[in-house]
C-alpha cells in the first residue's frame, strides 16, 4: 500500500489528490497530532519524528512513503532515504519541475519557518532554474487559521497582506505554496499576491509525478496493494482532529490511535 | 529550588514574576518546546506530558513545582498530585479566587480549546462563586500570535474583536486570561472587551499566593535553596525560542536542551 504522512492532518490534502489522480490504490495514512506541529522546530527534532512516523507506516506494510509534509521534505530526506528500506517521495522536487516550467522567472515560496530556513526550496529551484530569481517568506500564522477553520476571515486575508506585500511588491509571476495547509487559503492568498500569479500546489504535482511513475513502472504498481480499505492513524486524537479528516476528505473517516516515540 | 514547567516558553511569565514578587529563589525551568502546543491536545496526552515535565523537575532537585501551563494544569492536576512526590501548585484556583474577589457577578473566561473544554476554570468558579454567570470561549489563536511577535497587528486586534465580541456582548465585568500567553495581549484584549472590565493573569496571582504560602510555612520557605542560578531546559531548541526566552525575561537565556519520553 501506499504510506502517506504528515506532522498533523494538512497531509490528508495528499490523500485527497490520491483519491481523485489515482482511485483505487490503498492507502495507510499516518498524522502525528501528539507532536503538531513541526514547522517552528528543529531540523534534528522533525528528522527523528519523520522517521518514526515512517516506520510505523512500513511497520504497517506500506510499500512506498510519501512524505506528504514539506517540513519534513525539507529537512528529513537524507535520514529517511538512508534509513528506510522502501521508496520515499517528497513534495518538493515536483512543486520546483512544476514552477519551472510555468515561470517567466520571479519565483516567490511560503511556508514555515522550519521549511523556508532549510532553503532546500531554495536549492533545488536554483539547481533547475539558475537564471531564475527566488523571494522566500515564511507564514507561520497559515496553519493555525487553517485548523481553526478561519479560510476566509477578514483577519486572515490582513494576515495574507501583511505576509505577502513584499512579494507582491517583487512581482514574482508564480508563487509555491509550501505547506499542506496553504491550498486550503487559494482565494486569500491569490488577493494578497496579485493577479496573473500562478500558484503551485506541492501535493497536486506529487501525487501527478508518482502517477506517472507508476505508468512507466508497471512493476511497481502491479505490486501495490489495491484491495482493501484505508486506515488513518493518529498519534492523538481528539474530536476537532476527527471532524477535520473528516470534513477534508468529504467521507467519515475512523480514526486509530497509536503512541510513537 | 522552585521548578516551573509549561508546554513551551508561556511559563517564563510566571518565572518573571517569580523574579519580581519572590526575588532570591533558585528557580529550575522547563518547557517542553519538542511537543508544544499542549492547548489542542487529548486530556490523556496532555496529563502524559505533563507528568513527565514534572518528574524531569524533580529529578533536577525541584522541592515544589508549578505547573505554569493552564492547559495543563486544567487537566492534568489529578495525575501530578497523585504521581508526585512534592507538593505541585496550579495557576487556577488563585486565579479564580482573585477573580471571585473583584468581580460583581459577570465573569469571563478565556484559554485554549483544552482548557475551556475542561470545565475546571467553570467547576472552580461554580464552587467559589455560586451567584456569577460565567461566560467562556476558547481563543486558539492567540498563542501563535504571541509566539510570532505580533502583539499589536491590526490583525490580532481583528481576531480578538472576532474572540470577545460575544463577552462583551454579555457584559462581563471580569475576564480571566486563562492562558500564559494571553498577558502579552493585555492592551487587544482590554479594547475588545470594553472599558472597566478586570482582567486577571494567572501567573501574576499564583505567585502572589505561593509567596503568601510561603510567609506562613517559614519551614517551607527555609528549605528551598536560594543559592546558586536559575536553569533553562527545553526538550527541543531553536533560535526563535532562544531569542523569546531572553526577550521574556529580559535576561540573557543560556538554553539546554533535554529529549523526554
């Protein structure tokens, strides 16, 4: 089965798009509530709670991880790759393929603070666009609003101004939204940042490569698991955690509890 | 030595009025940045961390421990007093017993989704205060906030308009600001709520009953060691928190770190 995890419940974005790119294939998610969030943490910290949520997830018969938070994208990679014995995919190098492509050469990033100070956004888009110039700002502020269900607040548009004035005043022409949550703000953040800016959504893009990955290694797909019926798992739950998922994903969702660490 | 806890850095304000009321006592402090924030947390979490911050405190010599998170002490009281082998103070009751005082029958309170969930600040109130009408509403965003520096942004004063309007619609006399961040906010608070409204701080009231205590338990008070300097321990350390701490307490911070659990 395919393993999705994420430092909370922003990674079910993730499982949504695995729903609507790729139906039918099983999924084992896992969100780790009891330690949320990672992106105001330490590099050292996020790298030991992404692989112990990564090895619950193989512990449970994932094939195949996709690392559906870009804090840990960002920062975990190397001690995930080394140290697990499945493919890992990250958020990030297909949100970099998908902005290239599009940009006419002002690229803006958000995300948190943990992500954005990392600067593996940063790398990998001046690997594949050298010529391009990057304007990063981190938005701590986004994922409480989103969690708190406060879209489309007016103080989450003053928050959107106050954040994203400085690449509005850059005139990036596309901007990465580099947290799972950040999708859920589209309508905020493409006021805050302009018109004509075109927005990348990490885990729409990842969930596209990993389709076309499985379409050019049919061995690999013929080996994921297609029976059988998801399982959410949560390291704490809690009945706002619960009515999220299952606001988010549009069907009720069974929440399991396990203790990590 | 006195030791302090709370899920993250909040708990410095009871330290700095530990420094301003009780000046000379040897404080151990410890925040518990690698799991913060307790405030969305299940009840059974919340008690598990909080014991373990306690035990850490006292196995650095804590004679007394103050559970300087509401959210923690909202919850998890039972389990501290029951597991402890010293005696364990809480921010509530002095806060509700000065509220009690002032108040003339219409009395507000505020906290995480934790905290207000409780009840406990309600169940004190009730049993102290049997004539008040309480009114409560839980404020998640104020903490992040508070951690992101923006005390005064047209945006928080947005989001406590949003917060409070129904309190002051219910015309409280008294609001207690059941969570350790929430003092940074004094001025948005008192603007949203309405002119003449009291506003009680936890830390400030806890401290000032701990030194009442302590005048009439000299014994107490003679065994706690007042020589030597304070400690700072955090379960994960980033430069944002170093630089708050210091900020806080207006004190170079020296921050050691120590993984629980």
């Amino acid at each position: 089965m395919i393993g999705v995890f994420d430092s909370g419940l922003g990674g079910l974005t993730v499982v949504k798009e695995l729903h609507r790119q790729m139906p039918g294939y099983r999924i084992a998610y896992f969100g780790d509530t009891a330690r949320t969030p990672y992106g105001g943490k330490s590099k050292e910290l996020i790298s030991q709670y992404a692989l112990e949520d990564a090895r619950f997830l193989v512990s449970r018969g994932a094939q195949i991880i996709v690392v559906a938070c870009n804090t840990a994208s960002a920062v975990a990679m190397g001690t995930l790759r080394a140290e697990l014995p499945v493919p890992v995919w990250e958020v990030i190098s297909p949100a970099v393929a998908a902005a290239v492509k599009v940009t006419k050469g002002r690229i803006g990033l958000i995300g948190t603070r943990a992500t954005v100070g990392s600067g593996t956004y940063q790398h990998h888009l001046e690997i594949e666009a050298p010529e391009a110039e990057v304007f990063a700002e981190p938005c701590p502020l986004f994922v409480p609003f989103v969690e708190e269900g406060w879209h489309r607040s007016k103080a989450v548009r003053e928050v959107a101004r106050t954040y994203l004035n400085q690449l509005k005043l850059r005139r990036i022409d596309t901007l990465i939204l580099g947290c799972t949550h950040y999708p859920f703000l589209r309508p905020v953040i493409a006021a805050a940042v302009g018109k004509g800016v075109r927005l990348i959504d990490p885990a729409r893009e990842t969930v596209a490569a990993l389709k076309r990955h499985l379409a050019v290694n049919p061995e690999l797909a013929k080996s994921l698991d297609r029976v059988g019926s998801d399982s959410y798992t949560v390291s704490d739950r809690t009945d706002q955690f619960a009515r999220i998922a299952s606001d988010w994903l549009g069907r009720p969702v069974e929440l399991e509890t396990v203790r990590l660490g």
